[in-house]
C-alpha cells in the first residue's frame, strides 16, 4: 500500500516536472523569436499604430519583455544587423549567447564565430576571445619587430613578479642569490621541484576505470599545484584531462593527464587546443576544430553530448 502510494507521488513529481522543462524550453523559443522582431516593429512604430505608448509597453503587455531586455535587445541587433549568421544564433540559443563575440565579430568573420558560439557555452566561447585576441595581438607584434620569427623568439622579454614574503623567507632568498641573478636561482629552484616531483611520477596505469588512481592524481597536480596547465590561465583546475583520450586508450598516464579548468577543458574537446599532445607549454588556441582526426573527434562528440544530458 505505502509503496503504491510513493510510486503514485514520484510518477506526479516527475510528470510536473517533465511539463515544465518541456514549456519551459517553448516558453525561451517564442522570447528568442519576439526579440528578433523587436527591431523592425520599433523601426516601423508599429506599437503607435497599435495604440501603445511606447516599444516598453507594448513588449511588456504583449510578451512579458522588461524594459532591460527591450534595451538590450535593440542594441544588440543592431550591432548584428548585418550578420545573418549571428542572428541564426540568437533563434537558436538567444541574445547571451553572442554578448562575448559582439565587438570581435566582422561581416566577414560572422560565420567563424557563429560556428563558435554554438558550439560553446557562453563561459568558454568568453575565455575563447580573450586567448583568440592575445594571439593574434602576439602576431601582431613578431610581424612589426620585422625580425624573423626564430630570431625573435630567442629573446623572449623579461617579466617583473612582486610578492609578498616572510621576511625571513626573503632573507633566505637574499642569501641563496647570492652575487648572482633572480633568474639563475630561481631556475634552479624550479629544477630543484621539477626533480622531486619527477621523482615520485607513478608508471601509467593500463586497462583502467574511468576513476583516476590518488597517486597519479597527485603526481599530476604537484606539477602545477592544482592550477588549470593552459598557458597563462590562473584558474584552479576542475578536471583532470586525457591528452590522448580516455574512452579510446583505457589508460591513465601521468604525462598525458592534465588539469585544466571548466573553460579549457571543453575547448579541448572541441579539438581547438594546439600541440594538444606536446607539453602544455607549447599549447595554443586553435582558429579551427582538426577535420582530420575523425576518431578523437567521435570521441569528443560523445562526451558533449553525455554532459548536455547531465
Ligand atoms: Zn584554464
């Protein structure tokens, strides 16, 4: 009896709820299909003609829009005006999707970046543009020292780090220096870590669960103390990522595993991490997923998809 009755209040919980989402997801289709319109009805008056005070109104009573979003959506199909592509984004995922590519976006590249935004959620396809434009800003730069490339690389720029130490710490450092450089000792300092923890990596483990044994997690994580391994990202890491990937290898090895946070990781497997499988400082961004490496490529499909489920 009891169980009948609990089984009776789980089918209604769950049916309520099934309702919801299913109206829900309705309920965001029809906004992103008024938002669009919204333009053209404020260029023609049509909510004058329709006896209404003002755009705000006639949103507001017709469609339920805030006076914010009315605002927020002029301005921005304005800017995408002349970007079909983008606007195809805005039916398909709305206004917040595009908001991180509006000032970055060109006629010409419109189709790049709507590509982009469909694929990434909006956190990614933000940390995407900041290391799209430090590329192309590097870029810039070798090509107007007029040297070439080799050359200029060679002579990286130094880097000045303030920090704040124990000033017996810092009196250790003092000392240790000595009559010679920052640079020396700290690279000495650096190999002097890299060699303890080298010393302690585990072999990899083979035919393995999805579970990541503590010992090589561990191993992994002293290597950048848990920080995300993507070039300049300063993000503590979120989860532990299979250069070669798992699904394929069964393997944890030690070197191919790598933190990385939220962002970089689903930019990983949307296959736009270059040198993904070389040492993450030689890691960049990609302009364009690999077309060529169909079977990883399947496998990154795969993952996308089981997440959207979650
Ligand atoms: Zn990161």
């Amino acid at each position: 009896m009891i169980n009948s009755t609990q089984n009776s209040a789980q089918f209604l919980e769950k049916s309520l709820h099934e309702k919801f989402v299913f109206y829900g997801k309705n309920a965001k289709e029809w906004m992103r299909k008024c938002v669009l319109l919204l333009p053209e009805i404020n260029r023609l008056r049509i909510w004058e003609k329709k006896g209404f005070g003002s755009i705000y109104e006639y949103a507001a009573k017709l469609a339920g829009m805030s006076r914010n979003s009315v605002d927020e959506a002029l301005r921005i199909l304005r800017k995408v005006e002349d970007k079909p592509e983008l606007r195809w984004v805005i039916d398909k995922k709305g206004i917040n999707a595009i908001k991180p590519i509006i000032a970055i976006a060109t006629q010409e590249t419109a189709n790049f970046w709507a590509e982009k935004a469909m694929e990434m959620s909006k956190n990614t396809l933000e940390v995407y543009v900041k290391e799209f434009k430090k590329a192309h800003m590097e870029e810039k730069n070798n090509e107007s020292k007029f040297l070439p490339r080799k050359e200029f690389d060679a002579v990286p720029q130094a880097q000045n780090i303030s920090m704040e130490l124990d000033p017996e710490i810092a009196n250790q450092l003092q000392k240790l220096k000595g009559q010679g450089n920052w640079n020396e000792l700290m690279q000495k300092l650096l190999q002097a870590y890299q060699a303890q923890v080298e010393a302690k990596k585990p072999i990899p483990q083979e035919n393995a669960k999805r579970y990541v044994p503590a010992k090589i997690e561990k191993y992994v994580l002293a290597k950048t103390n848990s920080t995300c391994a993507f070039p300049g990202c300063t993000k503590e890491y979120k989860y532990l990522h299979h250069t070669w990937r798992f699904a394929l290898t069964k393997t944890h090895d030690p070197d191919s595993l790598i933190p990385l946070c939220k962002a970089h990781e689903r930019m990983a497997h949307a296959g736009l991490i270059k040198n993904e499988n070389q040492p993450p400082e030689n890691w960049g961004i990609k302009l364009e997923a690999d077309k060529t490496s169909e079977k990883w490529l399947k496998v990154d499909r795969w993952v996308a998809k089981h997440r959207e489920s979650l």
